[in-house]
C-alpha cells in the first residue's frame, strides 16, 4: 500500500481542515480518493458528486495528468504527489 | 479594496487578448506577498468566442512554475472579445475560487480594451479597484 502526498486547491481545503496538503494511502488513485474520503467526508461530496471524478476536476499524479494514463486505475508508487487542480473555465454569457 | 498592477502584466494580457481575437483568450496570475509576479498566457482548449477553459496541463505547469519562484496563483484572466469586462452569469457560476482575483477584458471596442479586476464568492461579483503600476 502506498502512502501518498495529496496537493488540494483552495477551494477544497476548507474541507480537510485547512490544509494544502493532505496524507492518504492506496495502490491507485481510485483506492486514495476512496481513503481520502474515508478520513475527510466533506471531501468526498466534494470531489466525486457523481459517484466519479467531477468534471470540474483535473488530477496529476506527479507530472502527468491521469487522463493521458488510466484514470483512476492509474497506479501510485510509494511518495507519490497527487495534485487536484479545479477546471478554470467560463463564458461570455 | 484594491490592487496594484504592475505595467508588463496588463501589457502580457491584453497582448493574449488581441492575439487570440476573435477567441476567448485566458490565462492565469501569480503574486506573493510584494504582489503579482506574472501573467501566464495559456491555451483556450475550447478555441471558442463565448467560452473558455484553460488547458488543465498548462495550467498545472503554472502551478509549478510558480511554487518553484515562491509564488502562488492568485487569479485567471480571460476575455469577451464582442462583450464587456464583467462576469457572466457561466463565469460566475464556474469560478472555482473565491480567493482569486478575475481579471476580464472587454474588446468589444477593440482599439480601447478594457479590463477590470473582480472577486466572485457565493455567486456575488465585487469589483475591485486597479491601481496601474508603471513598472
Ligand atoms: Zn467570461
């Protein structure tokens, strides 16, 4: 089981008492959000309303996003820095 | 409230601006505590005139980018290339942080750009003020 560093945005912090970055353990992204949500429930709701990841989420693991790899099968080695970015998006209307 | 922007970075996004004309041009800002650092141009991956979102990729290069100069990002900027520098109801609704500072820029008249500076919280829009730095 890997240990794992979690990089939050500001807007998750306030959900994981105010931390940047937050510690959680699993062998692939899916198993980490699942622990993630175990030890922060708040988190949970916020980063999968669906039951996936949001869509106005993105996340790295490393340097690469996991969209390039295998989502939330993508496997985490021991240390890993996973890093949940906010989609920044918006419109003229 | 105010802010104090320094020449070259409103020079860097009203140059994204007019360069991805007629598309929504968008980028995003880093600042520490002397105030903002630097404006990243970054790809509009909707290629689009009424909408953007910023390459989730460059946007993470940023992020490290900044963090390896002590910086944090501070804010987005992007444009309405036929409207006027205020949010719209998709920016506010989208706005992933109420901390950030939303820099818009209005080309509806394009040869007198606009651009104002704002917060979004809760789906409230305040205004804040820009004092132009000459350097
Ligand atoms: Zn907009």
């Amino acid at each position: 089981m890997s240990t794992v560093k979690i990089q939050l945005p500001t807007v998750l912090r306030q959900h994981a008492g105010g931390a940047k970055t937050v510690e959680a353990t699993g062998d692939t992204v899916g198993e980490v959000f699942a622990d993630l949500a175990r030890r922060y429930p708040a988190l949970a709701a916020q980063l999968a309303p669906d039951g996936d990841l949001g869509v106005f989420v993105n996340v790295f693991v490393d340097d690469e996003d996991i969209r390039y790899l295998d989502g939330l099968d993508t496997p985490v080695r021991d240390d890993a820095e996973i890093t949940i970015l906010p989609a920044v998006a918006g419109g003229a209307r | 409230m105010s802010l104090r922007l320094p020449a070259q970075i409103k020079q860097a996004m009203l140059v994204h601006a007019e360069n991805c004309y007629p598309e929504e041009a968008c980028g995003l800002v880093a600042g520490d505590r002397r105030g903002l650092r630097m404006a990243y141009p970054l790809t509009n991956v909707l290629a689009s005139p009424t909408n953007y979102t910023i390459d989730p990729v460059e946007h993470f290069r940023a992020l490290k980018h900044a963090e390896r100069q002590g910086w944090e990002l501070v804010g987005v900027f992007h444009s309405h290339p036929h409207s006027q520098a205020y949010p719209s109801p998709t920016d506010v609704r989208l706005a992933p942080d109420p901390e950030w500072v939303y820099f818009l820029i209005g080309l509806a008249d394009r040869d007198r750009p606009q651009l104002r500076a704002f917060r979004i919280h809760d789906g409230t829009i305040t205004e804040i003020d820009i004092e132009e730095e000459t350097r």
